[in-house]
C-alpha cells in the first residue's frame, strides 16, 4: 500500500476533479484501474521536496492519446500534494 507516503492531509487536483486526504486519494486508487497504456515517460525532476513528471500514454477506453504532467510536493518525505494537467495531442502528433 502506499498509504504509509501521503500525508492525511493530502491534497490532489486533476483540474476536472480534486479529493482531500490520504485515505480518500488510496480508496480512489484502489476503486478505479489506470486508464493509460503504451506510456512513455518524456522528462522528470526530483529534489527532497518536489518532483515533477510528464508522460504520454493512450487511453485504453477510447484510444485518444494525451499528454500528462504532474507536479509533486513532499513534506517529511511524504507526499502533500499532487496537481495534475492533462491534453490531448492530436491524432498524428503523437
């Protein structure tokens, strides 16, 4: 489990949804499988408190390519908050 990582007062914003608290983003995690398949990781940053990750991937539901960055804080070596942003690219850009 990665509970034990997010803080409970975690927060988490895809921009068309957000959850607050660690139990809730877990239940979320663990309720609905990932979407994506054919992922490609285009760049990633780490330090001790921040991270940030773009990939691309296709959605295994409708087949639409998009790309993804998440930006990541951490406090006390878990996460605090997680903020997502999410395109499509389009069809033969990818």
């Amino acid at each position: 489990s990665i509970r034990p990582l997010i803080a409970g007062d975690a927060y988490f914003d895809a921009g068309f949804f957000s959850i607050q608290g660690a139990d809730e983003f877990v239940q979320m995690l663990e309720a609905t499988e990932s979407p994506w398949k054919d992922i490609v990781v285009l760049g990633n940053i780490f330090t001790e408190t921040h991270a940030s990750l773009m990939y691309k991937g296709t959605d295994k539901n409708n087949g639409v390519s998009y790309r993804v960055g998440e930006y990541i804080e951490l406090t006390d070596g878990k996460i605090t908050l997680v903020e997502s942003a999410i395109s499509v690219i389009p069809s033969g850009n990818e």
